[in-house]
C-alpha cells in the first residue's frame, strides 16, 4: 500500500471514530462526552448501569449507530459492485453523485416551504431559447 493511501485510510478510521462516538453523545438528552466512556466501558466489563444515561446509551443510541454503520457500508458496497459490474460511463462517482443531488434539490426546495412555481406557470420552453 502507498504510504498516501495509508495516510487517507488513517483519516478515514478517526474520521468514523469520531463520528460514532460524536452520535454517541449527541442527542435531545444531553450526555457528556466522558460519562459516555464511563458507560461503554461498564458495558464491556459486564456491569451495565441501570440509570438513564446507560439506558439511553445502550438500548437507544448504540444500536441506532451500528445500525446507521452497517447500512452505509452496504450501500457503498452495492455502489462498487454497481460500478464494477457496469462499465457505464454514467456510473462513474461524480455522475451518480450529481444525479443524487440533482434529484434532490426539488425535494429540498418544497420541503423546507421555498416558493416553488405550479408546473402550469413555468414559462415555456421557447422563452429559453436565444
């Protein structure tokens, strides 16, 4: 391996790291950061608390994240195989990425209550060309 690409797979192991543990402490009930370590590592030991955090720690948030973790690893590994059975240029990365957003944005626009026109009072498609 390339000392680059072992660089980048580093970045990308804290990066999930940080980010498991990040949705960890995060949420509508707040829990610091050390009481978090404090609870998991009980957990590892076998000593489960039996008080909120522990609880909202361990039956809520956890499986949530591994959970969260596993779908996106299927995802990026049906989008490889994806990519390496077809030999489709629109199936490069860029593309499909691209594509995603694109189709996305209308979603996001009437969603979030921006003032979208009806179909019907869109201007024609002549008034487009010059």
């Amino acid at each position: 391996m390339k000392q680059s690409n072992a660089v980048l797979w580093t970045i990308m192991a804290v990066l999930l790291i940080a980010v498991f543990f990040l949705s960890l402490v995060a949420g509508r009930f707040a829990i610091e950061p050390g009481a978090v370590c404090d609870i998991l590592m009980r957990a590892v030991r076998g000593d489960a608390g039996t008080d909120m955090a522990s609880t909202v720690v361990l039956e809520l948030r956890l499986p949530r994240t591994l959970l969260a973790m596993l779908v996106g690893a299927g995802l990026s590994l049906s989008g490889a195989v994806y990519q390496g059975i077809s030999a489709i240029r629109s199936s490069a990365p860029m593309c499909l990425v691209y594509r995603a957003v694109l189709g996305s944005v209308p979603y996001l626009v009437y969603s979030s209550g921006g003032q979208a026109r009806e179909p019907r009072s869109w201007p024609s498609s002549a008034a487009w060309r010059v």
